[in-house]
C-alpha cells in the first residue's frame, strides 16, 4: 500500500456564491488546496461530478430532482443552510464525484483523498446543516454495490454527530458507523450510529484521545473491506461552533491513530473533509492540511 503522490480531489474551483455575513467559510477549501499546492508530495486533481444513478442508491429520487432543479421549498432550504443556486449545485455534484473517485484511489493504492465531502447531515431525503447529498453513504453503497466489497466502516470524527448517516445504515448490519461528538452540540436530535460518544463541553486531550483509541478497537474487529475518515477539525479550541477544547497536537495524533492502523492492516481508507469554524480560519486551515500531510508521510513511497 503506497503512492508515488498522494492525489487530492477538490472541487473549490465550482463557486458557491453566499450572501454577506454567512457563517459558513467557503474560503477554507481554496485555502487547504493553495496550502497543500506547496507540498511536491500531493497531486490535485479536480473532481467529477458523481453520476446521478449512484446518488440515487442512496437518496430519493424526487428529493435529488427537486435539488437539482431549484424546485426544494423554504423549509427545505432553511434547514439546509444554502441558498440555491447552480453553483451549489456544481459544488455539491463535485463533492460527491471527488469521495467516489477517493474511494477508486482507496481500493486500488490503499489511500483516496477528497478536499471536500463529509457531508454527515443529509439524510435519504432531505438536506441539513449545509449538507445536500451524503457522499459517505453514497460512497459505502457504491463499493459495496459496484465493487463487490462487503463491510464498509464509516470514522466520523467530526464535533458534530454524522446524524444522516447514523440514519441511514441504522438496520445495516454491513456498515459499521462510528461518531464521536459533542453531547449538547447540533444536530439537537441524534440519532442512532453503530457506537455514539458523546463528549462533554471543554473536552480536552487526553480523555478524547484515550475514548477514541477504545472506540477504533471496535472498528477494527468488524474488519472493514474499507474505511471512511470524516475528518472534521471542528474539535479544536479555536472552533466556534466546536464547544471542546482540543489541541492541533491532538487532532493531529487522532489522525496518525486512524491512519496507522489502516496501513497495518492494510485496510484501505478514504479521507474526507468535515466541518471546522475556527476564528481566525487559519486554525482551521492548518489543521486540515495537516491531515493530508499526515497521511502522506504515511502513504507516499521516498
């Protein structure tokens, strides 16, 4: 399991326009990729959109024609935090398309990377919590469905509970679902992943990395045919919207504790970005890149 470079998927170059004072930051993604642009040891590589018949295994079909088409109503729209428009649509259809290439890149070299995806709220039918389309769950069932594989693990480690995705695998004894998260932090209605921590306000170092190596031991044991990283950095201190207080030292050593025993046994991995709201960004930014650098010390052969 090795790359000569590790190749990211991004999807940045698709604009999403947000109007003034949105919470969201747009502007991290394109800040990860000129960051990384730096290390000769990554390849970027803009992603395709994901055709529509594998979405489709996952979400309704009148909810994704009703997307596509600008046709969700208000509430809709409210609960997923975008205004639409085509160049969410381009964006999202990217986001999707670079975790379905990632997981091409994961099965064939062991490692598949996406500057983008994690979208943990979006359930069969509707959008939440600037999510549109799960491409987690969307990526699970296109290996399982088109390549064959049988146990799918889904690492969401993002402060926030992968609560889409907890929903749609519930009853699915070949997707193993595991979120760690805060426990007064949104969604406010968790709903029910293979294994839940839930983590207190101020959460520091120590106790979140020490629950976390216990929890991966259970993901380990079900012996996945392949493993998706939702690698929000929205834990750390800085976070706005985190609520724990977790170092870049520590997201950085939760990332080696995923990644190293991928590599040992030889599990192939998929790494998607999640949420993260620090203020000033560049906490967020570094943090995220750091991930990816992580991953290619591991991966990239010298």
């Amino acid at each position: 399991m090795g790359v000569a470079r590790l190749k990211l998927y991004f999807c940045d170059h698709h604009e999403l326009p947000l109007p003034p004072g949105h919470k969201f930051p747009i502007t991290k993604y394109r800040l990860i990729r000129e960051m990384l642009a730096q290390d000769p040891r990554i390849q970027l590589e803009p992603s395709a959109f994901a055709p529509l018949a594998f979405i489709e295994q996952v979400h309704d079909e009148a909810y994704v024609k009703a997307f596509l088409s600008g046709m969700l109503d208000n509430a809709a729209i409210r609960k997923l935090g975008f205004p639409w428009s085509q160049g969410l649509v381009r964006r999202t259809l990217g986001s999707v398309g670079g975790t379905l290439a990632a997981a091409q890149e994961a099965i064939d070299y062991g490692i598949g990377c996406n500057l983008a995806g994690g979208t943990h709220h979006a359930f069969r039918s509707e959008g939440a919590g600037f999510c549109v389309f799960n491409d987690l769950a969307i990526g699970a069932e296109w290996a399982r469905r088109q390549c064959g594989l049988r146990r799918i693990a889904i690492v969401d480690l993002d402060v926030h509970q992968g609560d889409g995705t907890a929903a749609i695998f519930e009853d699915d004894p070949g997707v193993y679902t595991l979120s760690l998260h805060g426990a007064r932090n949104f969604p406010f209605r968790k709903r029910r992943s293979r294994c839940d921590i839930e983590f207190a306000d101020g959460t520091t170092d120590c106790e979140y990395l020490d629950v976390l190596e216990r929890a991966l031991s259970a993901v380990w044991a079900f012996d996945p045919d392949l493993v998706f990283f939702q690698s929000g950095v929205d834990a750390l201190a800085y976070d706005r919207l985190g609520r724990l207080a977790l170092s870049a030292a520590a997201i950085a050593t939760r990332d080696r504790m995923v990644l190293e025993e991928a590599v040992a046994r030889k599990i192939p991995i998929v790494i998607t970005l999640g949420g993260g709201y620090s203020d000033p960004i560049g906490h967020t930014v570094s943090a995220h890149a750091k991930t990816f650098q992580t991953a290619a010390d591991m991966y990239v052969m010298s």
